[in-house]
C-alpha cells in the first residue's frame, strides 16, 4: 500500500491580467508615446500652419547650428540654468545651517522663509516687474539708500538674465533649504562631539564633517534645480517675453515663438526634440557624479 504525502496539488489555470493591464497601456501610448512619435514625424517635416506638410528629412535638425537666434538661446539656457542651480544651493544651504539651530522664534521664521516658493510664478512675475521699474521700483530706491547707482534691471541686455536669476532664486532658494534641513536632522552628532573636543571650529566641522555629509542631499537640490531651471517659462515670458530683442531668450520661449508665432511646427518639433536631449544629456551628468561620489564613499568606508 503507497503511502500518500499529502493532498494533490490542485492545478488553477493563471488568470490573464490584460483586463488590468490594457487599461494603464492605452493611457501611456496615448500621453506618452504617440505626441513623441508625432512630435518626432513633425520634426521631418516643413509644415507651417495652413499650408501641406512636405518631408524635409533631417533639414530641420541641418538648419539648428546655422541659426544665430538658436544658438544665442543655448546660450542663455546654459547660463540661466547654471546660476539659477549654483545660487540656490549656495544661499539655501547656508539658510539651513542658520534654521538648523535653535533659537526663539525659528518654527515662525521657517515657515515666512519658505512662503516664496507657494505663490504661482505669474503673480511673482507681476511683483518683480514693479520692482524692476527703473523709475518706480523700490530696488533701485533700495540702491539710492546706500548711494549706488540705479539699474535698468530687466531692460538692459546686459542685466536682464542675472536679474532674473534673481527672481529665481528668490523663489527656489526655500525649496533647496528644505532638503538641506531634512539632511542635517539626519546627521550622526558623534562625529560633532569628537571634533569640539579636538577644538575645531564651526568652519572647519562645517568644511570636514557638514558638507561632506549632506552632499547626497546638495545632489538631490541641484538636480531638482537643474531640471526646474531648464523648462523654466512662465518667469521668463511673464517680465520680459525673451526681451530686450532677444537677450533673455531660452530655448523654451524661442520654441514658442518658432511653433506659436511663427507657425513653423516642424522646425519646432525639431528644436522640441533638441531640447529634450539637452535635458536628458545633462540629467545624465548629474546622475553620473553622483554614483561616482557613491562608489568614491564606499571606496573610502572600505
């Protein structure tokens, strides 16, 4: 007589999750994969609005770095977007460092710091318009208080995009603070400990011990930073829509112009598709020091 193990194993026939999954599959390919695939199929085409589309190839992408008003708004992207990272980061981490310790009133005055980057970017726009006015905006009084001479501000080529980085950084600064905070609460206190009883002081903990701790957290900020400052439009096109001429032009604005002014929908597909990997090559970079600075920690710790 066979002795049985157990009961035998009953055999279900595996559901089909098509029913689950069709529904989340027809959502991306129509928000995500079909305006690429168009997008990339107009960017092959000479079509202005009105007129029969014709394949051009790849002319659109031919006529880029011959275009004096794309290459001059690469420019200002890079640098717009370089100082609108760098100046965060500089200023709301030593806004962390300040909020991080303990004195009366800190919780209130967190909370009036980070107020900023709540308003919507058209109502600051408005604000930093009046207070760009040569005439009658209170920054240039502000200068006349401590005997320096007045700015044209946003309507001097030579200032608009540093004055704008100004309004950036006005707003995103809290932002990057945030992250900091979150990073210095987390931070081990015997390495602190050690040092005070080395003697070392507040710059030199903060050069050795702080900043080497909380670079994973700067990282985090500068990319966050990094891809706000690159698609930043609304800012930039409410104070000076890409003005004066073309001195404040990023590749977002002369994008809208080429596509919804001038109505040339191919070569703006084209500059789109640009653009995108503009973003994509820099986000790359980012991602790239930051695992090198993982693997130079663990190297390190090893």
């Amino acid at each position: 007589m066979s002795s049985s193990t157990g009961p035998p194993a009953l055999k279900l026939r595996p559901l089909s999750y098509w029913p689950f999954v069709l529904p989340a599959l027809v959502v991306v390919l129509a928000v995500i994969v079909f305006p690429w695939v168009f997008t990339i199929w107009m960017s092959l085409q000479e079509w202005k609005v009105g007129s029969p589309t014709t394949f051009v190839g790849l002319a659109n992408y031919v006529r880029m770095p011959n275009d004096p008003r794309f290459v001059e708004a690469v420019w200002h992207t890079l640098l717009y977007t370089a100082l609108s990272v760098i100046l965060p980061l500089i200023f709301g981490t030593f806004a962390a460092v300040v909020f991080h310790q303990k004195f009366p009133l800190r919780g209130f005055l967190r909370g009036v710091f980070i107020m900023p980057m709540m308003a919507t970017p058209v109502a600051i726009a408005l604000v930093w318009t009046m207070m760009f006015h040569p005439q009658l905006g209170v920054l240039n009084y502000l200068l006349s208080l401590v005997g320096l001479p007045a700015q044209l501000w946003v309507f001097d080529p030579g200032t608009v995009i540093p004055s704008l980085v100004l309004v950036e950084t006005w707003q995103w600064t809290p932002l990057v603070m945030l992250i900091v905070l979150g990073g210095l609460a987390a931070l081990p206190t015997e390495p602190y400990e050690a040092a005070l009883i080395d003697g070392a002081s507040f710059w030199q903990m903060f050069r050795y011990i702080t900043l080497p701790l909380i670079t994973p957290f700067l990282f985090i900020a500068a990319m966050i930073r990094l891809i706000d400052a690159l698609k930043s439009f609304d800012i930039i096109f409410a104070i000076t829509q890409g003005g004066p001429g073309s001195a404040s032009e990023t590749i977002n604005l002369y994008l809208y112009s080429v596509a919804f002014v001038y109505y040339d929908v191919g070569y703006g597909s084209a500059i789109a598709l640009v653009f995108f990997v503009l973003i994509v090559m820099l986000a790359a970079v980012m991602l790239y020091f930051r695992q090198r600075f993982h693997w130079n920690e663990a190297g390190g710790g090893a």
